[in-house]
C-alpha cells in the first residue's frame, strides 16, 4: 500500500542531502541507507496495521481468499509473447500515462507561466497552501509539488526546483551538491527533509496506479480510499514529527 519504488530515487536524494551529509565517505553512505530503510520499515508498519484496521471495519466479513486458476502448460512462442507484452502492457500503461501526463503538464506550465499581479498562479496556490504545509514541517511549494506530481513521482523535485528557482518549466538538475544548496537556501532543514520523506513514502499513489484500482476493482470508492488513507497517515505522521521536534529543540 505505501510502498511504491517509483519514489526511492527522491528518498535516496533527500537522504543523501540532509542525512548523509553529517559524515563523509562510508558512514555518509550507511547513514543515508539507514535512514531510507527506516521510512520504508515504516510504510511496512502502517501498511499492517491500516490493513488489519481495514479488516475489522469495512472489509469485515469480506472474504480474503485468492484463487488463481492456472492455464495449460504450453512452449513459449517468443513473437507472441512480446507482442502481447507490448500492446497488452506496454502500450496499455503508457497510454494510461499520457492520458494524465499530458494535461497535468500542461497545468503546470501554466501555474508556473501565468502571473496574476506580481507572482505566478503557482506561487499563489503555494502561499494559500503554506500555513497548513508549517503545520506539516514543510512549505507551500512542497505540498503543491506533491499534488502536481499525481502523474509521477519523479517529478516532484523537479517542480519544487522549479518553484523555488521562479523558472517557467521543470527543473532537472543531476548534481546532488547544487540541489542541497538550493534547498537549503530556500529554508530546508534537518526537520523539512524527514517529513519530506515520510510524506513522499506515505501520500497518494500515482494517478496510473488508481486508474489499475479503478480498472481492477470497478468502483470509485476503493480510487479515493487508496488515495485517501495514506495521505492521510502522511499528514497525521508529519505533524506528529513536526510537533515533537518543536517541542524537543
């Protein structure tokens, strides 16, 4: 449920950025580790415990049993084999992709483009979002970075880049050290990294995975219960991380 591996390129980012970067060398390397593998053990946590919540609530006497009925054994005929591959699985989600992909990133390019007075649409939905984003432990432009981000998580760093650089398109920069620094300069802290991670592991799927929700399960209730429960969970946690270390330092 909360694990997708769509998102452990920006966790090991985050990680090594602000983690790692108390040491140097191996234990820089060991400690950024320690600390992705900690958020993921974490998702495993809540994913059993909001499993068995789910269990004794609205999946209550629903059975759980799975039947798989195999087909004939039969030699592999490899042209068929890729063909079905590529238009029954291939084609199939990437066009599901670009179904989102494309107006999303059309939406973008507008909120980061369009002024109305002095500042972008985007820093606009960034300042309405940024008293709920402190409560959180993180800013207005990361929370509208995450909800930008439905059709990927890859390009949440991106947008949140772009954001803080006020450039009109996405930002993909490949040095780690630049990236800290920008960061950094724009308010990151020890705290803002950890929420981040936890809330990159925690929030939404993206929007290909509920549309397979919607498409394997044929309602849209389980589409906004799988949305709903682990943002949800990721707000609840970061503003219990955010309320310690407040209250701690």
């Amino acid at each position: 449920m909360f694990l997708v591996t769509g998102r452990f390129p920006f966790l090991i980012t985050i990680a090594s950025i602000f983690i790692g970067s108390i040491f140097t060398g191996f234990k820089a390397s060991l400690l950024s580790t320690i600390s992705v593998l900690l958020v993921i053990l974490l998702g495993i946590y809540l994913t059993l415990v909001v499993s068995k919540i789910l269990s004794k609530t609205i999946l209550k006497g629903i059975p759980s049993s799975f039947i798989l009925e195999l087909p004939p054994y039969r030699k592999p005929q490899i042209g068929k084999v890729i063909v079905r591959s590529l238009f029954d699985r291939t084609l199939y989600v990437l066009g599901r992709a670009i179904s989102v992909a494309a107006p999303v990133g059309i939406v973008i390019w507008i909120f980061a483009n369009v002024q109305i007075g002095n500042a972008s649409i985007l820093t606009h939905i960034a300042l309405f979002l940024d008293p709920f984003a402190k409560l959180m432990g993180l800013d207005g432009y990361i929370l509208t970075a995450f909800i930008l981000g439905l059709p990927a998580n890859e390009i949440v760093l991106p947008i949140i880049l772009m954001s803080y650089m006020a450039k009109g398109s996405l930002v993909n920069l490949e040095d780690t050290y630049m990236i800290g620094n920008i960061l950094i300069e724009n308010g990151w802290t020890i705290l803002t990294a950890i929420n981040v991670m936890i809330f990159t592991l925690l929030h939404f799927p993206c929007s290909t995975t509920l549309l397979t929700i919607k498409k394997e399960t044929g309602s849209w209730k389980w589409v906004f219960i799988s949305f709903l429960l682990p943002t949800v969970c990721g707000i609840v946690i970061c503003m219990a991380t955010t309320l310690v270390y407040n209250i701690l330092i």
